[in-house]
C-alpha cells in the first residue's frame, strides 16, 4: 500500500505556520531577555549605592571623590652595575578604577568608592559592553559628579564653594572641589547617585545634570554625562538612600547646541542617551 506524502501545497501551509509562531514569540522572549539583563543591572547599581553608604560612615560623612591624579617619581633600577633611573608614576584616582602608569606599564585596582576591594564585574552592564578609557576592565555606569562627586579642576564659584577647596598636594596652581557630606542631601530618595553612563562617543564614568550651576560651571561636559537608556527605552538609577528604580523618560534639554548633538543622536539609534529630567532636580542635594 502506497503512503500519503505531503504535498507541496500542505508543505508551504506548515512552514508559514511556523514562521508566524517564530514572529510571534522571539519578540516575546527577546523582552525576557532584556528584564533579566536589566535586574542584572539594578543589582549592580544597589551594590554600588549600599558600598557608598558604607564610604559614608568611614570618611566623616563624605561621598568619594569622582577624580583626582597625583605624580611621583620612583628610582628604578636600570641593571646591574648601573645607576637607578628616576621614572615617574601617573596615578588617576577614580570612584571606579584607580590606574597607575609608568613607563609602559599599566596597573588597574579598585578605586576610591571601594576602599580596595570589588569584583570587576560590579562594572559591567550586561546590555552594554564598552569602555570609556579602553584601560578599565569594564564601564558602563556613572556617578553624580555635578553635585555630589566634584574632584580634580572642576570648574565652580568661589563663594559657593568657599572652604571646600583644596589645592592639590601634588601639582602647584590647580586644585581638588571635596565631595559632598551625606548631611547636605536634604532628599535622599530623590538625588541620583549612580546611572547608567552612556553617550555619541561611548560609556563616561562621570555624571553630568542638564543644566550648569555654580558649582558645575561647564556647559562643554554636560553631552558626556548623559544616560544610557538600553533596557527597553529604560534607564536604571540609584538613588543616595539605596533604592534602584527604572527611569523612562529621556530628556535631552541642556545647552542648544549640546541638545541638537543628543536629539540627532536619538534620532539615528536605537538605544536613546539623554538626562533623567529637563531640568537639574533630580542630581542636586535639594
């Protein structure tokens, strides 16, 4: 007895079948897959927020510093039989990494917000996968410079900031702006402490609010310290009392110029960079 084939026709009907069901759920589980990455993330940035509350407690209220460097210059020895040579080590003291330079060497360690220790991965958004520097292991995430980090020749207006500038103990003529004390933020649960770092050139590891304000006087830096909003249109934010939320709405209002730079920039791309609000209320310590 002969068996019944397909026919072409049965054929076609169930591969167009299929490939509705394929249309159907890969969208499905591509969004799964993004909620996965995303609670990734938020556990990252809740780590980072409960180890500022600990760099609080251990340095009389004060948040870390976002950057400063120092030189040095170390003898080295040039070989048996010959004198040392003086080679100088660049030190770039960051919230993240710390990197240390010399000659051709590169040392990367745990920087100044971790007092040591951390695991790289901390650092490492699973929906984004650049550096900034090229030399941090991983980047990806931000941190309020505008109001609370401040550090190296941040440009600021004296009478605000008169007695929480430093010169640097390192170089002559330049200076370090402290960073902020716990006690200064009014609202915890309303001032972002770390983001989701991310802008047209790559990832930066420094935060910037939309607007300038005395003590953040650059309109240059603020399309660098955008926000990345790479899980599904959402951007992930921890706040200076611990809590992590999502973040839906960008805002590209700053400087005309810089604003024009990020709405064509989002115009072009899927994932849009932009502020967490039009204006600074959400970064300053009101």
């Amino acid at each position: 007895m002969q068996k019944k084939a397909f026919t072409l026709i049965e054929l076609l009907v169930v591969i167009a079948i299929i490939a509705m069901l394929l249309a159907i759920v890969l969208p499905s589980l591509q969004r799964v897959k993004e909620q996965g990455r995303s609670v990734y993330c938020k556990n990252n940035l809740r780590q980072m927020a409960l180890t500022a509350a600990s760099y609080v407690n251990d340095f009389d209220g004060y948040f870390p510093i976002a950057h400063y460097s120092m030189q040095s210059a170390v003898m080295a020895s040039a070989g048996e039989g010959v004198e040392g040579a003086s080679v100088g080590a660049a030190y770039n003291y960051c919230w993240d990494y710390t990197t240390i330079m010399q000659g051709d060497r590169v040392q990367v360690s745990a920087g100044t917000l971790w007092q040591g220790e951390t695991a790289d991965e901390v650092h490492k958004c699973p929906s984004y996968k650049e550096s900034d520097t090229g030399i941090d292991p991983f980047s990806g995430y931000n941190y309020n410079t505008s109001y609370i980090g401040h550090g190296e020749n941040e440009r600021y207006d004296a009478p605000t900031f008169s007695g929480r500038v430093i010169d640097h103990p390192n170089r002559s003529g330049e200076y370090i702006v402290m960073s902020a004390k716990a006690s200064e933020l009014r609202s915890p649960g309303s001032c972002v402490l770390f983001g989701e770092g991310q802008y047209a050139g790559g990832a930066n590891k420094f935060m910037r609010s939309p607007a300038v304000w005395a003590g953040d006087m650059d309109w240059m830096l603020r399309p660098g310290g955008t926000q990345g909003f790479r899980h599904a249109q959402k951007t992930n934010v921890a706040w200076a009392d611990g809590h992590v939320t999502e973040v839906k709405e960008c805002y590209t209002d700053t400087h005309p110029k810089y604003k024009t730079q990020l709405d064509a920039y989002n115009e072009a791309n899927k994932v849009k960079i932009g502020f967490l609000g039009p204006d600074n209320l959400q970064y300053n310590l009101k």
